[in-house]
C-alpha cells in the first residue's frame, strides 16, 4: 500500500553537497574504464538533472550507466564521425554515451549556427542521453536558442491505446536571457518519463492521476503495475500523441535509425547490444533573423509580462526553468536529495569499485 502524499524532499531525506557527487559519479566511470570524454558528458548531464531537481534523470542514473558500459552497450571508447554539408551534419556516434552525443553534436550546431545562423546535427548509433535540457542549455549559454529531442523504447501508448508505441521522446528548448539564467523548457511527450515511476516506486508513492496506465491500457497509480505511460494531455492525449511522432520523425527518420518499436528496452535484461538510437539537434543564433538588441529586449519584456501575469488563489505563474533553477539554488547549499534505491546503489557501486562513499548530510 502506498504511503500517504508527501513532499518528494521529505522522503529524499539523504543529501550529498554537489560537488561531491560530482566527483563520486567521475570516479565510478573511470573505475571501470571510460574515456575521459565520457566520463565528462555523461557527469554533466546527471548533474545537471540533480542539480535542478529533475531527479528521474540525474545521478540515480548512475548505476544504470555502469551497467550498460561494463556489458557492452555503451561504448566506453567511442570514435565519432562528424560528416557536414554546409548548416547541417549528422554524427555518427560509434554507441557512445548518449550525454557524449548529444553534447558533441550540439557544439557542432553551435559552431554552425555562429557561421550560418543556423545549425541542426541529426544523430545515429547513440545511446540513452539523460536530460534533454542539458544539451539544450548548453547552446543558451553559447547565447543560442538550442533545441534538443530524442526517441525511446516504446512504452507510451497512444490516446485511447492499450499497447505501446512511442517511448518517452523528450523535448527541450533553451533561450538564453541577457543577465539572467536561461528560458528552460524539457519534457517527455509521455505524461510523466519511466524514470519517474522507478522513482516514485523506490518511494513507496503513488503516481500522479492520468500517468500510468496497466496491461490493458487502464489507468494506475501503482508503480508496481505500470506497463505502460499515457500520453502527455490526459484526456487531450492525441495532443502529446503527435509531439510524440513529431519526436520520432525528426529523431529516427532524420538519422535512420530505430523507430521506437524496434528500440531494446532501456532495462535490459540485454546490455551487451547496442540500441542505436537517435537523436536531432538544432542551435539557432538570434542575431541572424534580429538584431541582438530586438531580441534581448524582447525577451526581457516577454518574461517580465509572464511573470507579473496575474495568479491564482495561493499559486505562483512561473516561466520553463523558474522552479528549477531556484531548486538549484538551493541544492547548491543544502545538498542533492537521493532516494534509497539510489543510495544503496551507491553503497554498491562504493563496495564494488573500492572507493570512498561521498560523506551524506541528514536533513533535521
């Protein structure tokens, strides 16, 4: 039976300060042999997620990652190739780490864009990346819109479907602010992503309404009797549908690889095949359809509308990132919460590799 609702904080008791989980998860890595490269990537992207409080996608990663790259999945020393046309490339990732593609192609689309104005890389033979705005962000703090997206084993079904078909396929957008952090949306296209629900399930809390759904394609809240996720929109669901097929289209067709039907799950039991995954990228260079000027005070005022833009009863308007950066503000002083599932795989992956547990603050 599953625990009453409560904070996620309250039940994320454990904290580590950031940086160092930071070295805990570089020290992991290169235990077990990966290239510099990966190391870097795949610590930055879990950070970023934990850093700001997107929890399903940060450092609980970590025990998966390992697995993947001790059996063969991953890559651990991948050699790239970049092949460009003029604004465009693709890169072919050799089954690297995700977080590694997806970062190399985005400083691609942004040497692009600072060339054309544009930049877009198309993505094959990757891996599981983590969270799309990290890749995303990585292009507004280059002073570039960056776009990112990504396709996944099927396990979304689609609106008033009882089996699955799309995977979580996420989008992010970054737009960078002048003197401010950046505009920051990242979402799956499923009501919530699957890591979520291993999430909620190590937390012994039950799902959010209109999330999960059983075997049949019936609603859940139980984590432990999820087979599927619904769509994002709940009883608009075909609207999350075909952000979902719009995802797979520029992420699989683009770079011919696997459909989502054809993706092996993320959760094995195999990790020694690699998945050959897609991914697509995009940076865009403001000042090439406005002058910097326009745009930044566009921006300015934009936001500025939006947040002063009246709330309701006991609610605050925010604008994409307004809550994750503040959480990141936060954690940066009082720690990254970890859930116990994650804690006890440290413990293991500590034991394992022979190092040193980072040193866990207790909330009072």
């Amino acid at each position: 039976m599953s625990t009453p609702e409560r904070s996620q904080d309250e039940l994320m008791s454990s904290r580590i300060m950031p940086d160092a989980l930071d070295t805990f998860c570089r020290s992991v890595l290169a235990a077990l042999g990966a290239s510099e490269a990966t190391i870097d990537a795949a610590t930055r992207a879990m950070m970023h997620a934990s850093r700001l409080g997107v929890d399903s996608h940060g450092v609980r990663l970590l025990d998966h990652y390992v697995r993947a790259l001790t059996h063969g999945r991953v890559n651990k020393t991948p050699k790239m190739e970049l092949a460009r046309n003029g604004a465009i490339a693709t890169l072919d990732a050799d089954d690297a780490h995700g977080a590694l593609a997806a970062y190399t192609a985005m400083d691609e689309a942004v040497r692009l864009a600072s060339e054309f104005g544009i930049g877009a890389v198309a993505i094959g033979n990757s891996s599981h990346f983590g969270p799309a705005g990290a890749f995303a962000h990585a292009a507004a703090n280059a002073g570039m819109i960056g776009v990112v997206m990504c396709n996944s084993d099927s396990f979304v079904r689609l609106h008033d479907g009882a089996a699955r078909f799309h995977g979580t396929n996420p989008i992010s957008c970054a737009v960078p602010v002048e003197g401010a952090r950046p505009w920051l949306l990242d979402m799956a296209t499923s009501a919530i992503p699957y890591n979520r629900v291993q999430l909620y399930g190590s937390l012994d809390r039950q799902l959010p309404p209109d999330t999960g759904s059983d075997g049949r394609g019936e609603e859940t809240r139980e984590p432990e009797l999820v087979e599927m996720l619904a769509p994002l929109g709940g009883a608009f669901g075909f609207k999350g549908a075909g952000l979902a097929g719009m995802v797979e289209i520029f992420s699989a067709m683009l770079s011919g690889m696997r459909f989502s039907s054809e993706i092996a799950p993320m959760g094995g039991p195999d990790f020694s095949t690699p998945r050959r995954l897609g991914a697509f990228v995009l940076a865009i260079r403001p000042d090439a359809f406005t002058n910097q000027h326009t745009f930044s005070d566009g921006m300015r005022r934009y936001l500025t509308a939006l947040r002063n833009s009246p709330a309701r009863a006991e609610r605050t308007v925010m604008a994409p990132g307004d809550r994750e950066w503040a959480e990141a503000d936060r954690r940066e002083s009082q720690g990254i919460p970890l859930d116990p599932a994650t804690l006890e795989a440290f413990r293991g992956l500590a034991e394992r590799f022979k190092l040193k547990m980072p040193i866990l603050m207790r909330d009072s």
